[in-house]
C-alpha cells in the first residue's frame, strides 16, 4: 500500500489555515509508515494528488466518506484503467479540527 499525503504547504493553502497542520508532515508521514500494511508514504505538494495517481495507478483509490463520489480527485481516471474507488466511513469526533476546539475549550 502506497500512502500520498500532503505536504503542510499544500494543506494550508487547502483553506486548514495558519495553525495547521497540527502534526508536521515529517511526523505525519512517520506515523503512517509505521503501519504494517503501508508500504510507502509518499508527501506530495500540490493541491491534488491526481499527478501522483497518474503516475502510480493504483488498482484501489481510497479516500475518506466525507467525500461525494464525484469529488474524489483521480476516480474517473482509476476507474478508466480499471480499478476501484473506495470511500471508507469516518470515525466519528475523531478529526483534527475537533481536538484543536477541544485544546481551546471549545469543544
């Protein structure tokens, strides 16, 4: 398994704002290495992973349920070479945003 996650530059100017990410990309990227089922994490510093996908071509995409179908960068181009897209479920009250407003006592 192939992990593509984005660089803090790319995730700021994603709108998460100045504070974000809360975990550097060097840690985040460490913390998914560390996963027996991934194989590789690859920072990527666009807006969109979708040069990284065409240069890969997985046989599964994943990405998370919050997600429409429609809006999942890389789907159409996947599909066409055969694989599948696949939206897994959020854990619910677990995201960064909401243990930032906890920190800040406001969640």
């Amino acid at each position: 398994m192939i992990v593509g996650v984005n660089t803090d530059a790319s995730a700021r100017r994603l709108g998460k704002g100045p504070d974000r990410p809360v975990v550097g990309e060097s840690e985040r990227a460490r913390l998914i290495a560390a996963l027996d089922a991934v194989d590789c994490v690859i920072l990527f510093a666009d807006d969109t992973p979708l040069a990284l996908i065409r240069q890969l071509k997985p046989d599964v995409l994943v990405k998370g349920a919050d997600y429409a179908p429609d809006a999942i960068v890389g789907a159409t181009d996947v599909q066409g070479w055969g694989g599948r897209v696949v939206r897994v479920p959020l854990v619910q009250n677990a995201s960064s945003t909401r243990l930032i407003e906890k920190l800040r006592g406001r969640g």
